[in-house]
C-alpha cells in the first residue's frame, strides 16, 4: 500500500515582497516545498510509518521542479520516493492540467490508499487542486483535514469546521487536503538531508501523463478589475470612537444595514 | 575562488534556518537577558544531528562536509551566538580532537554520546597564566601507576556548566621545553577532585556558560590519555586551527543577522517623510556591510572547503577568522547606528548581536595571534 503527498516546488512567501498597487512580487523568493504541502509531508510521514506503507510525493511543474536539489528538499522532509514531471511547458500549466497530471501518477503508482496535499496553494490560492484531482481519479475529497488515521477499509479524519469538530469515516481511497495548520512541520535533520541524494526519484515526460496533459491549454493571468479602494484611514487612540468610526464608515458604504447593535 | 556550493550544502542552510527561527529564535532574546544556559536545546540540536554534524556515520554522526558544518554554524548564529558556540566548542573543541588524535576504543566510547548530544563536550586549555601564551600551563598530570593524577585549574572554558566530557591539557613533563611537556586527557564530569566553578557573568554569548575548572588530586587512567604523551600542545594548536573557522563561522553569522535587521528597520523607518532607505548615507552604510559579510563567507568557505579536500587550511583558517571578527564587529556597530537609539535598547536584537560579535575578536585566537600566525608563515 502506498500514500502519496502531491507537492508544488514554489516561491517562497517569505521572500515575496508586496508593491505599492498590492501586487505581490515572487520574483526574487527562492523555490521550496510549498509550506502547505510540506504540513501534507509530515501527516503523510506520520501515517506511512504506523501502517508500515510507502510514502510517496509526486509532482507536476515547470522545469525547477525536476531539479535535483528539488526533489532532494522534498525527499529530505521525509518521503521515501518522489515522481516528477517538469517541463517548461508545464510551468503555468493551472489547476486543471497540473491535476491530470498528478491523477496520471496516481494511477501509474498504484495500491495508493490516499492522496495527501496542503489544503491551499501558494501561487493563487484557489483550493481547487484537491477537488479537481479527487474528480479525476473518481474518489471523494475532504478538505480542512486536521487528524487522519488509518482503518481497516479506510480513513477517518477530523475536520475543524466553524461549527464544532466533525469526524469522517471513508472507506477506500481518498484524496485528502491537510489544514495549514493540522501539524508544524519540522526542519529536516542533517542526516535527513544526507540521505535525501540517496532515495529514488522517478522522472515522467509531459507524454508519459496523457494527451490531456500533454496537449492542454496555458492559463495566463490578468490583474483584477474592479472599484478602486477607497483608503480610508482609521487613525483614533480611542479603540471605541475608532469602532464607532469604523461603523459608521461602513453603514455610508452600505456595506452593513442602518440598524442593529450599539456602535 | 568562486563557490558552487553543492545541493547538500544549500539544503543544510535552509533545513538549520528553519529549525533556528523556529527553535532558536524565540529564546535568543531571554537566554541573553538572563544569563541563561538553553539546556533544552541541546536534546532538540542533538535530534537535529547539529551537534554531531563532522563525525562520521559510524560514531553516529551525521557525517556532514566541513563546509556544511560552517553554514550551519553561521545560520544559527544569525539568530543567536551562544548557540552558534554551543556547537562549535562542543563540536570544533571536543569532539574533533578525539575524532583525530583518540584510538578507536576512545571514540566508540566517547564519539556516539558526543554526536549525539547525550552528553556535551567541552575543551580546557586556557588558565589564568596561559590564555595566548598556551604553553604555559601550570596544570600537572603525575604518573601514578596506570593513572595520572592531575591538579591545577582551567578558566573560561566554554561550556563548562553543561558539559559532561571534558578534554583538558596538563603538563606531564617539566624537564623539556614547555610546549614538548604537554598531554591531553579525556575527563568525566563526575571524577572524584574535579569540580566546576560558577559561571562567569560576560558582556556577550549571555547564555553560553563559561566557567573555571578545579582539579584536585584527579586520578585519570591512562587510557583516558589522548594522544601520545608530550603531543598535547599538538593536539591543542591542530584543534584549534579548525576551531578559528568554526568561530569565524559565528561571527559571520551574528553579523549577517545583524545586517538583515538593519535592513528590514531601514525599510520600515520613515524619516523626514522617506524610509531611511532613501537616504545614502544609509545606504552607503547598507553596502558596505554587505561587501563586508560577501568578503568574510568566501573566506570562511574557502579554508572550510580546503579541510574538505584535505588540503592545508590553517592559514586560511587564520585570515577567515581576523578577518570576520572585526567585521562582525563592524557590522553590528552599523547596525546599531541604523536602528538609531532603538539599537541601543533590548527592544531590538541589534544591541545583542554587537555584543554577542566581541569575544569572536578574542576567544579561539585573538586578532593578534591570528595576525602572528599568519605573519609566521609569509616569513618561514
């Protein structure tokens, strides 16, 4: 049996600067394992060592994602083996595309009992990812996972919902997207990083995923439009009058109603 | 000499600077306040393979390059220099001598629990008469049938509070020239007559406890002798060649963090209306400690890189080390100078880091002895 983590390689958020208009430059951040996805990695660690399973990581992306010190970082963090597909064409490939990809290693790997990722992306963020792979693959998706333990026939998770914790029993297999903040992860040790060079890596062509994949369209990305912020400032010692202020700032914009509660 | 640093060497910088700002960072600050050891550190350090990063696999080590220990040394002591010389002495100092000069029986005893951090080693050379004059070591060690009995006293020794393994240097012949009569002994914490005094209050490195070593009568078994009798001073000066990368490592580090501080408060102070760093007299200063820490990392990297390839590095060990501790030095006062009179308060770590960066001027080899050092081989 084998658990898969799906990792992205991307900037850093650290290193991501915010420009003046609000948009965020990732231009100069290093690439790393995803921070959500390496929270995915330890669960998955956590998991393959008390049911004795492979702990598998695959990605999809563009040309650094294959790099050796890549698929070292990603290994070092605890997976025993990686499958990657990088290709400069993959680079902005979106959401679609880089799941089919990823549901194509999937089904490559085989006897994969559940499909871990971090339950959000560092690039846009959409959450799309763990749904669009759970559709391909034709299995059931669970997102805000905080615990995952390992059953007979399946899985049961925690979930933190708004309302209360929820427990979810599945049976067979499961895509399932770990909350950001189910575990810390932890820095890979030096003899980590050692054995890292030493573990298998797997690499697949663009062709080798499919003519889906291989033959999909490029998402480009285009600045949002819409009403121009209005900068309003707040700037009262008073953390009452500051409230009122607020209040009665949003009651003008129509944004809450005229009526209910005391300012 | 351009350095490629190798996809092991990066993931070693990335891995000890997530598990410094994640471990470390949050107690830099307190320890320094109050002059306090971090002993919960070391189990997480140990766990990390921090401590026994250049031992070999077999003693169960990591068995890291050399370089990759200085970058973790540096990334460390970016966030806190009394962790980058917790793993520095109990590395560079304790267990690298037993590593080079010990029988295999010493290091399968003493080398696993070192890596490890299971037990702490600490290094005791200087005394009250002999800190840059070595040689002159009044501490004795009597044959007495198959043991040496060992009395005098050590100070300032780096880890004295914690360590449990301790490798010290006494006279063991009086009738030859100083640095000919001199052995090394491995030595337990818990040897009947051999006591440790109170923890030395510094300016900086708070939380790294120094303190003074009493021997009394202390009976070692010859076994425990490391190296050949009269090798000690040997053994001191080939360690502490190591050891000058190790501290200027450190320096490296605390100046680094010192310069990413003052950049980040260069950023976000407005003054006359502009961030600080619109105006250039900052910026000249900006630049000049960057040229500064670029100049002192390819001279740390280079004499590391040479003890990799086994090649001779104790000279260029001597330049990393006078070079990047007057530069640690230098940065951090600039720091200070950028962060205005917030740099003088412990608000903000600056005021730390300058005083943390002084004794790497100092201890392992002062600038004037590097100077001597490096003076002797351009005139041999």
């Amino acid at each position: 049996m084998k658990i898969v983590v799906a990792y992205a390689w991307a900037p850093d958020p650290q290193e991501a600067s915010v420009g003046a208009d609000g948009q965020v430059d990732f231009s100069r951040a290093k690439p790393v394992v995803s921070e959500y996805d390496a929270v995915a990695i330890e669960v998955g660690r956590q998991l393959a060592t008390a049911t004795s399973s492979a702990l598998v990581g695959i990605s999809v992306g563009g040309p650094a994602t294959g790099t050796p010190v890549a698929t070292k970082a990603a290994l070092s963090r605890g997976l025993d083996e990686v499958m990657v597909a990088s290709d400069a064409a993959l680079a902005d490939a979106g959401t679609t595309r880089t799941a089919q990809g990823l549901a194509a290693m999937v089904q490559r790997l085989g006897d994969v009992s559940v499909v871990l990722t971090g339950d959000s992306s560092v690039d846009s963020g959409s959450r799309m990812m763990p749904p669009v792979l759970a559709g391909l693959l034709g299995w059931p998706v669970l997102s805000d996972v905080q615990k995952v333990s390992v059953t007979a026939d399946g899985v049961t998770v925690e979930r933190l919902l708004r309302e209360g914790v929820q427990q979810v029993s599945v049976t067979g297999p499961v895509v399932l997207a770990l909350a950001s903040d189910a575990t810390q992860p932890k820095a890979p040790g030096m003899k980590d990083v050692l054995a890292a060079g030493k573990k298998p890596v797997t690499k697949l062509e663009v062709a080798d995923l499919g003519p889906a994949v291989a033959e999909g369209t490029v998402v480009s990305t285009a600045k949002l439009t819409g009403p121009a912020r209005k900068g309003i400032v707040i700037n009262t010692a008073d953390p009452a009058a500051a409230a009122a202020e607020l209040v009665g700032a949003l009651r003008a914009a129509g944004v809450i109603g005229s009526t209910g509660g005391q300012a | 000499m351009p350095f490629q640093l190798s996809d092991e060497q990066l993931l070693t910088r990335s891995a000890v600077r997530e598990f410094a700002e994640a471990e470390i960072l949050p107690i830099a600050a307190e320890i320094d306040r109050d002059h306090r050891a971090p002993l919960e550190s070391i189990p997480k350090m140990g766990a990390q393979g921090l401590l026994g990063m250049i031992i070999p696999e077999k003693y169960e080590g990591a068995g890291s390059d050399y370089l990759s220990y200085m970058i973790a040394i540096e990334e460390v002591s970016r966030v806190c220099g009394t962790h980058g010389v917790m793993i520095e002495a109990h590395t560079s100092l304790a267990s690298y001598p037993i590593l080079h000069f010990g029988t295999e029986e010493q290091k399968m005893e003493f080398l696993p629990d070192l890596a490890t951090g299971r037990k702490m080693g600490a290094f005791g050379l200087t005394e009250p008469e002999a800190g840059s004059d070595a040689a002159n070591l009044k501490t004795t060690a009597v044959r007495d049938g198959d043991d040496w009995v060992i009395n005098g006293q050590k100070i300032f020794i780096t880890g004295g509070g914690y360590a449990k393994t301790f490798v010290v240097f006494a006279r063991t012949n009086p009738d030859v020239p100083s640095h000919k009569g001199i052995s090394a002994f491995i030595i337990d914490r818990d040897t009947p007559g051999f006591t440790i005094g109170e923890n030395e209050q510094k300016l900086g490195i708070r939380g790294s406890s120094t303190t003074p070593l009493m021997f009394s009568d202390v009976r070692v078994p010859n076994s425990r002798m490391l190296g050949q009798p009269g090798q000690g001073f040997e053994v001191a000066m080939n360690t502490l060649d190591g050891g000058r990368t190790g501290i200027a490592a450190q320096a490296l580090g605390i100046a680094q963090g010192a310069f990413e501080a003052a950049l980040k408060y260069a950023q976000e102070r407005v003054q006359f209306g502009k961030p600080l760093t619109t105006k250039q007299a900052i910026q000249r200063m900006l630049a000049d400690m960057s040229t500064d820490l670029a100049a002192g990392r390819l001279l740390v990297y280079e004499a590391a890189d040479l003890e990799d390839r086994g090649e001779e590095y104790a000279i260029p060990a001597a330049r990393a080390k006078l070079f990047c501790g007057p530069m640690a030095s230098r940065v951090t006062t600039q720091a200070i100078q950028i962060h205005g009179g917030n740099g003088y308060i412990m608000e903000y770590p600056v005021e730390r880091m300058f005083r943390d960066a002084r004794i790497t001027e100092i201890y392992e080899g002062t600038n004037e002895v590097q100077r001597l050092v490096i003076a002797k081989s351009l005139l041999r």
